[in-house]
C-alpha cells in the first residue's frame, strides 16, 4: 500500500512540475508579446482570471509535440549553452561601464570571474562529452531561434502581424535618445 502511495505522491509531483513549466512557458510568451517580440495574439488574457490563454493553449502544444522526443540531453545541452551564455554577459559589465542595468551584482570582475570558473567547468563539460547528434540538434534549434527572430522582424516591418506598436514606438525614441546621447558625450569629450 505505501508503494502506491508513494508512486501517486510521485505522479502529482509531477503534474505540478509541469504545470508551473507551462505556467512560467507561457508567462514569457506573454511578456514577448507584450514587448512585441511576438505578435500581441499571445498576449490575450481571459477576462475572469487574467491569464494568458493564447499563450498557454501555444505552450501546451509545443510541449505536446516535443513530449514524443527523447530530449534529455538536448534540454542539458541547451541549459549549459544559455547558463555559459550568461556568465559571458559579465564581460559586458567591463567593456560597458556606464550602460544603465535594473540591478548591479555588488562584486568586483575578478570575483565575479572565481566566482562563475567552478559552474563553468562543469556546463563546458556538459557541452564537450555531448554526442554529435545531440550538438547537431542544438544547433538547429538555435538556428531556428535567430530564423524565428528575423521572421518576426520582417512581419513586423511589413505588418503582417499585429504587434504591441507602442512598445516598438518607445523602442525606437529610445535608439534616438541614445544615438543623441552619444554624440553629445563625443562633443563634450572633443571640447575637454
């Protein structure tokens, strides 16, 4: 009998694992669309509880349709990429001094370096006994990604799709304010 248990303790375990993947899987879609990043589509929420139906019913299907693959250690391969692809960004930290960031990790660039070098080795490690198949799959799903992300640019442009157009109005203002930014810094500097 309390092997039973167990195996039904397990299994809702489970099913409220993937209900927080999904759940967290669609609230990104949602604040893509939100950014316009995607087509606002998925960023429709339903009136009673606010949540993002269109987003949830896309995530349901994606991971229907991945359920079927043996992805394992693709999903590992991937994780080490974005994981080595974020301590990467702490080099932005070196070469752009002055760029605005919501938050500042209170730690000098050499012990944020130790700090990363242990993780690192493990996630490269992850990445070098990883088969050809599996390198071969991550690449092409990684391609797909900068593909999506162009397809996504071109229907914005030429306004296949409706998008969030106000964000790309404030992004835009916002380019603008940079660029004039920058070049009055490069004035200021050439006067000092």
């Amino acid at each position: 009998m309390a092997k039973y248990r167990k195996g039904g303790g397990a299994a809702i375990s489970s099913i409220g694992m993937f209900k927080a993947q999904m759940s967290s899987g669609s609230f990104q879609l949602l604040g893509m669309a939100e950014l316009s990043f995607l087509p606002a589509v998925f960023a429709r929420r339903t009136s009673y509880t606010g949540t993002p139906w269109v987003a949830i019913a896309a995530s349901t299907v994606v991971m229907i349709a991945v359920s079927f693959l043996g992805f394992d250690h693709v999903a590992n391969f991937l994780y080490s990429l974005g994981t080595l692809l974020e301590f990467a960004s702490f080099w932005l930290r070196a070469k752009h001094l002055m760029l605005k960031r919501p938050y500042r990790v209170p730690l000098s660039l050499h012990a944020l370096v130790a700090m990363c070098a242990v993780p690192s080795g493990f996630l490269a490690y992850v990445c070098v006994v990883a088969r050809w198949r599996v390198s071969g799959v991550a690449a092409g799903l990684s391609a797909l990604g900068v593909g999506w992300h162009g397809v996504m640019r071109v229907c914005r442009a030429r306004k296949l799709l409706k998008f969030n157009m106000r964000v790309c109005r404030a992004r835009k203002l916002l380019k603008f304010n940079n660029a004039v930014v920058a070049v009055h810094r490069e004035g200021v500097e050439e006067n000092i």
